[in-house]
C-alpha cells in the first residue's frame, strides 16, 4: 500500500510540476480522466494494480502514435513529418507554427524528437496523443447552433474501420438534440420576427414573447421543435455520406484534403443533405409560426400544405436557402481556420492542445461571422417558407421579396431578428459541447 502511494504521489508531483504554467484546472480535469479510465472496479479510486495498468495502456497508445508519425522509421520525428502528419488528419500548418509544435516536446534542442521525449511530454500532459490535440481543430458540426450549413464531420480511417464513426454521429446527433431543444424559445422568436416584423409593426424580443405566451401558453415557446430535431438524423446521415464521396471526386491527392477542397465538398454536401430534407424545414417554418389549432402535427401539417398549396409549396425558398450554404459555410471555415492559425502561432510553443475554452472561442466567432453573412438569405427563405400561412402575406419571388423588405423595412429589415438568432449561439454551443462530451463518455468512446 505505502508503495502504490509513493508511484501515485510521485506522478501527481511530476504531473503538477509539468503543468503548472498551464493551469490548475488542467490538473483537476487530467487527474479526474486518470480515475474514470483506469477505475476497472469502479469504486471511484485506483488502487496501485490500477493505475500501474492505465500507465501501460497509455504508454502503448502513446508508442502507436509515436510509430505512426516517424513515417521513415528512423526513431525520430522531425520537421516534416510533423507537417505531413497533421496534413493527412486534415490540418494545414505552416513551417514556422510546425517548429513551434516541435520545440514544445524536443528537450535537448536537436530539433527532432525521439520516443523518451515524446513519452515524457505526453505522459505528464491532458492530450493522449497527437491524434487528440487534432480533434480539437476540427471544425464540425458537433457544435450545434441549430442552423444545418455547417462544414460535415471528418473521422480517420482508423475512426470509419473501427466502427467510431456511427457512435460520434450519435454523440454527436443527440447533442444537437438537445441544444436545439434547450434554445428553441429563441429559435421561435427569430423565426417570428423574421416573418411579421415591419417598420408599421415592429416585434421587440420582449413583447414577441409575451404575444406568443398569451396566444398558446409556455409550451408554445417549442412549437416546431419536434420536427427540428428530427431532421437531424437524416441530415446528418446524408451530408456524412456524401461528404465522403465529394472529398474522393475533389482532393488532388488521394488520401489527403486541402482546405478550399475541404470547404467545397462539404458546401457540396451540405446541399445534398439540404435538397433531401427540404420540405422538413418549410414544414418546421410553418410548425413554428402556428396558431393554436391550426395543426394537430407534423403530418397534419404536411397534409394540409399539400392539399392546398401542392407539392411545390415544400420547396419555397428553396434556392435562397442553397445560396446561404456558400457564405456561410465558407467564412465560418475561413474565420475558424485564421483564429486556430492565429492560437497556434502564439501558443503552440508552450502547448498545441487549444482545451474547451479556446475551442468554444473559436467555434462562437467563426459560426457567428457565418450567420452575419447568410442572415438575409436566411430571412428570405423564412419569409418564402411562410407564404399562404401568414395573413396578407403576398406570393413573391425571391429578387422582388428583397426589393421589397429594402424599400419597406431598409437595409436592416434584411437582419429582423438576428438578436435572438446571436443570443442563442453560446448556450447552443455550450450545450452542445457539455452533451457531445458526455455522450462520448457514455458509449465509450476513448479521449
């Protein structure tokens, strides 16, 4: 017993000393994973054969990973491979942000790194392996803001043959469940907004609640959720599958994805998925927007669209909706990509692992420059959705839609209610981090 305390407290001691710069709840958050993986017994504590046996396997994981980046096999890591490394996992850095990385695990300034280096930078250090600290840089749709214009997941190959990849779309799929389900109320409110605002008739965010809450009640504040969170399955399937294929028809070099190719395949995807699941967003729209009887539900809804307006009124504003995909999934990647690089070259010298906050950070900002630069096509699409729902509404193509909101509403009537829209993106994002975690955890997939 004395000598499992000696092994443990001399580990928590190198541990502390490692990672003091870094950060205390670094420490608490690392010591916290040692328990939780190595606890075979559960008792909520390791005893000295326990933690003995998490030191092997993370040694092992850490010797694997050590193999697979010494691509000539020559006992160490150098420059290029690093570069070559962090290309194939789909992350483009340039050489001085490589040295960076380099210099924070080489200790004897050679400027490579050999497997005592590499072990004792990793063994005292939150990120298992390389293949971790790259996870935190792709930028996915695990962080759900409720909007479907987001750039696909991406797994390795080792993820799509070993099976992970089915148990990440889950974790992934109810953490977005959730967090559309938690920011519905303001989901809703933009939605009403969107289509009932005017200079003649202005909604402040304050009196659209009160109106929704005396016309239907507090559980009129989730109305169209159902069916939001519904389409995120097969949306989801969809855009995954066709990325795949996409990234084949478009990467230069098999195997490996540039950025703009990146961002291409996954626009390209993105309106795959989109024209499949269309007629789920206008009935969402309208499920939204409804009063208090109007349908019984979802296919009630879609039975009475039908009967009415035909089988084109599920496409209304369909083409706005496809143009949106381009601006936004192209600057949230582009502003995302520049605040990683920017990180990266400050900090990577002491730590290329970004943690939860920088990751947060970075996908809040880059999602919301996205909806800034697709927010008036988005409120087409809406209003376009709603046609023949909304009293007095008039049928209007799209170029005469926006014709008309300018000249009516001015320039900013192309922004009705985007203050919600921005108020429900860090508790979305948060939330759907906090529930994509856990879900990890809970199918068992490893960190």
């Amino acid at each position: 017993m004395h000598l499992s305390m000696l092994w443990i407290l001399d580990y928590i001691l190198n541990l502390v000393i490692m990672q003091w710069y870094t950060g205390f709840a670094n420490i608490l958050c690392f010591l916290q994973k040692i328990v939780s993986s190595g606890d075979e017994n559960k008792d909520e504590g390791l005893d000295f054969n326990e933690f003995s046996k998490y030191l092997k396997d993370h040694e092992k994981k850490l010797l694997l990973t050590f193999k697979s980046l010494d691509k000539n096999q020559d006992g160490r890591i150098d420059l290029t491979e690093i570069q070559q490394s962090l290309s194939d996992l789909g992350l483009e850095i340039t050489k001085d942000t490589a040295e960076k990385i380099l210099q924070s695990i080489d200790v004897d300034g050679t400027m490579t790194v050999d497997w005592n280096e590499w072990k004792e930078h990793f063994l005292f250090n939150p990120a298992t392996n390389l293949q971790e600290i790259i996870r935190y840089w792709k930028h996915d749709s695990v962080l759900d803001i409720g909007d479907s214009l987001a750039i696909p997941d991406e797994f390795t190959e080792e993820e799509k043959t070993s099976g992970l990849w089915w148990k990440q779309l889950s974790a992934g799929g109810m953490a977005g469940a959730v967090s559309r389900t938690g920011t519905a109320p303001l989901d809703r409110m933009k939605v009403f907004m969107q289509v009932h605002a005017s200079k003649s008739n202005k909604i402040s965010l304050v009196g659209g609640f009160k109106q929704m809450l005396k016309e239907g009640g507090v559980m009129s504040l989730w109305r169209g959720n159902g069916v939001n969170v519904l389409k995120i399955a097969p949306e989801t399937a969809i855009k995954f599958m066709a990325y795949e294929q996409y990234k084949k028809l478009l990467s230069s070099e098999p195997g490996k994805i540039k950025t703009h190719e990146r961002f291409m395949a996954g626009s390209l995807a993105g309106a795959t998925a989109q024209t499949a699941i269309y007629p789920m967003e206008v009935m969402k729209t309208r499920l939204t927007l409804r009063k208090t009887g109007q349908y019984s539900g979802m296919f009630d809804c879609a039975k009475k669209i039908l009967k009415k307006e035909g089988v084109k009124a599920f496409y209304k504003g369909y083409i706005p909706n496809i143009l949106g995909i381009i601006p936004y999934a192209g600057i949230d990647l582009a502003v995302y990509e520049s605040l990683k690089n920017v990180w990266l070259s400050h900090y990577a010298k002491d730590t290329a692992n970004p943690g939860v906050l920088v990751l947060l950070g970075c996908g809040t900002i880059s999602s919301t420059c996205g909806q800034l630069a697709s927010y008036p096509l988005a409120l087409i699409r809406t209003r376009m959705q709603a046609q023949a729902s909304v009293e007095g509404s008039e049928q209007l193509p799209m170029s005469q839609m926006v014709k008309k909101i300018v000249e009516k509403e001015g320039f900013f009537g192309l922004y009705r209610g985007i203050l919600p829209n921005f108020m429900k993106v860090i508790p979305a994002v948060s939330i759907s981090y906090v529930v994509y975690e856990y879900m990890r955890s809970g199918l068992g997939i490893q960190k």
